[in-house]
C-alpha cells in the first residue's frame, strides 16, 4: 500500500495532524520509535497497583480550547475520549498557610480578589476582559500559520482598528515580564503568589519576556474552561486517537525508528528505518526535536543554515515528576483545596524567581516550586475507593547538574541524585499535608535523565522542546529562518513542541501543517 502521508512521532501534534489527514481521506502512516504510543501522553500504575498515573502530560485545557480540539472533539468524544472537570481548577498554598484558590466562577474570583485589596478584583476583570476582547487576533497569532496571508490580513485589521501606532503599543504591552505585570497590577501578595508559578509552565519565568501576556491567557484559560484532565488518563485520550485514525484507514506502527528522511532531489522520497526497510511517501511530518531532525534524519542532505542554526538551538529547563499513592485523602494545612485540580506550593514571585534561577544555573533549588495535581478528584477511576493520588510536577529541575543551591545533595547526576531530590520535594510537601505520613504508601520519581531516556524529544528533560525566550518563539521558532515548519526539502514539514505555536497539548503545530496538507 502507498501513503500520502507519513507522521514521525505519536505525540499530540502527530495524532492531530494524523487524525485531520486520515479523516480527509489521506492515506496516514504513523511511525512511533517506543513500543508505545502518545509520546508525552503516558499513563500507567506507576506506583502501586490500582493506582493510576499520568506519568508525564496531564492537564487538557489548551486541547479543549483549541481549533484541534474544537475540530476533532466530537469524533474523540465517539471513540470514548472523556473530559473530567472540577469547579476549582487551580490555587496557591504559602508556607504561611495562606492559600487562594482561583474557580470558573468569574464574579466570585473578582469579589474574593477585591477582599484581598482594594482595586485587586477590578484589575482581574481588566486582564482576564483584556484577553477576552482581543481573543481573535490574540489566539491567531498563539495559533496560526504566522507566515501566511491571513496573517497579514490579520495585522492590517489590527492597524486599520488601532493604527499602526496602537498595534506598536499593543505589541509592547504584550513583551512585560510577570514580574512587571503582577507587581503594578495587583496589590495583594496572594494574588501575585496564584499566577507566578504558572509562567513556568509556559517554559518561562517572572523575568522573562511577554510572560506577563501568558500569564493573562493562563488566568483567561483556566477560569474560562478550567483544568480538565482525561477519564481514564491522558493514555486513554491516545487510545481514542488511535480508533479513529484507524476507523478512517489510517495506520500506526510501534518499535518503527526511523533513521532517515530520504531525500532526491531536494525532495522527500519517504523514509528508511533502523534495520533497512525504506517507506515511500512523497510527504513526511516529523514531530522531532531540531536536533533529531538535522543532525540525524536529514544528516546526509545539505542544509547548512539549518544545521549551524542547530548548534546554536537552547533547550530549556529541566521537569521533574513525582507521583504518590495515598491510602486516604490529603488533609492540607489550609482549607478549601479538596477539589482543586492543581495546587502550587510557593510563597510568590521572588521564591519562583529564585528557583527558577537556581535551575537555570544547574542547581538544584533550594525551593522548587511544586505543582501537585489531584486527578483523583476530578476522575475517581484513578485510585481504589477512598484512596488517592498526587501527581507533582517541578517545572524548575537542572537539566545539566551543576551543585545544590542548599548545599546538601553532593551529586552530580540523576542517577544517583533522583531520590534525594525527591526527598526535599517531599518534605515541602508534609509540611503542607497534615496526615501526609499517615496515609502514604509509595512513591516513584522520574528525573529529567529517566524523562528523556523515555522520549528522544524531551532533551534534558525539556518537556517544552527548547527554550521558550522570545528569540526562540513565535516567528523565530525554531531558528531565526524558520517559516511554517517548511525549508528546503520539499514535502517536509517540521511539528512538534520545537515549532510554532510551541509546548503544550494544544496540538497547533500539527493541525496547522494539516489545514495545509488538505486535512
């Protein structure tokens, strides 16, 4: 059998872009190196059995909100994909007890943020109002084709409606650091403390460029549609995908490494796997990282700028998980986080900051900033009956280790520092559970090294595909020179998290290079 298309990569934008092909009439052919499919969408009894775990992507609001999710949603939704929601999709727990939890109930979070201080709930309505109003210019340049006609039919409206000098003040705006945006904005610690953690998971920090604008979106997203995550876990989102890729003819193939991209004539011919076997297909979509793509599937084709522009490619911090089974249900030191789906455990910007930069630096922080998530809550199938799981994520681990900012754990790599990080990982946590010993079974840690070992694509543990600074975003990502995921070799189009639109389960970069396939 021919194939239009061949995909490299089970991940998000891989079965996205699969899904739209294959529902399109294409013929799909979907390569996966691992003896698995879904890339990132993972979900096992890691820990205990019963006990289930999204070992490492979790949280699915950027795919229900997105033109993927919006597309394909009714057609996952018959092949058994499910949302779970809770009413209280994120907080902040300080040391001090102090804890604000943010819901999907605008009003209430205007009227609590107003409690705080004077003029804090006015300025929430103002931000999450500000996004909302300029949502269709806004999530078309987070999500498009930025090279592309209707983007300059999008940029001309914009001038024609602001002028070309309010677009200029619009754009500048939109480059303020967190740090800037949180601290003239909002008065009340508590409320700086709830959305600094979150630029985090953008691949940014307080400090860095237009983390401010994400941090809007991340406050619009989150009370607008909360923090869904999948009945089942993510991997049953993956097996949804697979059904109806393969109800539309589409197909899939594990333990398929593909070792090249085969190229004549500057263009693809198809692809050959590891023991020799060529795949012909006048397209292929490769959801790899650059690294992947230049120095190994295109090594033997003549791409100097990409290649130099390679060497040259920052990846960014490290991720760190660590998943708990609870015999009983957490009691927290503050109350009213029962329900909430994802709670951080950090005193505010500074400690964000601060930790942050100690991972940037390859040390271990002194802090990490912690983010625990309570699928349980939302999806009961997670753990036996009136028993629990935690799944912490810190977005703020070295790649490359360096020393500790503590000054206590004396290794230098993950193999041998894993479980004494994770043993200041939980000891932050027992001091924000009061029965914490009492109802833990087991845990089990993953670092950045056993991350990447797991996926090629998370180098260094970098679930975000490379550094997110602005010079690797947008327009730039991956390289000053990219265009759409297209170059030189025609009938190649680079996906995946190292691509515009970037991170995340939004599924962008795969549904665009989709739209333009004819899917």
């Amino acid at each position: 059998m021919g194939y239009d298309h061949i995909i490299i990569g089970s991940g998000i934008n891989g079965l996205v872009a699969a899904a739209m092909l294959s529902k399109a009439g294409k013929r799909v052919l979907v390569l996966e190196r691992n003896n698995r499919l879904g890339g990132t969408l993972r979900t096992e009894q890691a820990t205990a059995p019963g006990f289930t775990h999204d070992v490492m992507a979790a949280t699915w609001v950027l795919f229900m909100t997105s033109p993927a999710g919006a597309t394909l949603g009714p057609d996952l939704a018959a092949h058994g994909m499910e949302y779970c929601h809770t009413p209280h999709p994120t907080a902040v727990l300080r040391p001090n007890a102090e804890a604000l939890v943010c819901t999907t109930d605008q009003a209430a979070n205007i009227a609590r943020w107003e409690a705080l201080a004077a003029g804090d709930g006015a300025a929430h309505a103002r931000d999450v109002g500000g996004i909302a109003a300029d949502a269709p210019f806004l999530f078309a340049l987070l999500g498009g084709n930025l090279w592309s006609w209707a983007t300059a039919r999008l940029m001309w409206g914009q001038i024609r409606k602001r002028g070309l000098r309010g677009l200029a003040a619009w754009m500048g705006s939109a480059l303020t650091p967190a740090r800037g945006w949180l601290e003239t904005t909002y008065q009340s610690p508590l409320v700086q403390a709830l959305w600094a953690p979150w630029v985090l998971h953008c691949g940014l920090t307080p400090e860095s460029t237009y983390s401010g604008q994400m941090g809007k979106v991340i406050a619009f997203a989150l009370e607008a549609a909360g923090a869904p995550v999948i009945k089942g876990g993510s991997g049953a989102a993956v097996r949804a995908f697979e059904s109806l890729i393969t109800s539309k003819g589409g197909q899939f193939r594990i333990n398929a490494d593909v070792e090249e991209i085969l190229v004549q004539n500057g263009r693809v011919k198809g692809v050959r796997l590891a023991g020799g076997e060529e795949i012909a297909a006048p397209s292929v979509l490769a959801s790899v990282t650059p690294g992947q793509l230049y120095k190994r599937l295109l090594k033997g084709v003549n791409l100097p700028e990409d290649k130099a522009a390679t060497a040259t490619y920052r990846q960014g911090r490290g991720n760190f998980q660590l998943h708990y089974a609870l015999s009983s249900q957490p009691e927290w030191i503050a109350e009213g986080l029962d329900q909430v789906a994802l709670v951080h455990l950090s005193d505010g910007i500074d400690a964000v900051s601060k930790s942050a930069n100690e991972a940037e630096r390859g040390m271990f922080p002194e802090t990490p900033t912690i983010c625990v998530g309570q699928p349980h809550r939302l999806d009961p199938t997670r753990a036996p009956e009136g028993k629990a799981v935690l799944w912490l994520q810190i977005p703020d681990a070295p790649r490359v280790i360096k020393g500790d900012a503590a000054g206590k754990i004396g290794a230098k790599d993950w193999a041998t520092a894993r479980e004494a990080f994770a043993d200041r990982l939980e000891d932050i946590l027992r001091r924000h559970i009061r029965n914490f010993d009492q109802i833990k079974i087991t845990r089990r840690a993953y670092s950045p090294a056993d991350l990447e070992e797991m996926n090629c694509n998370l180098v260094g543990g970098d679930p975000y595909g490379g550094s997110c600074g602005i010079d690797q975003f947008f327009i730039w990502r991956p390289f000053a020179h990219s265009t759409n995921g297209t170059g030189l070799v025609r009938g190649l189009i680079h996906i995946g998290a190292s691509t515009h639109p970037g991170p995340g389960l939004g599924g962008g970069s795969g549904f665009n290079a989709a739209k333009r396939l004819g899917g």
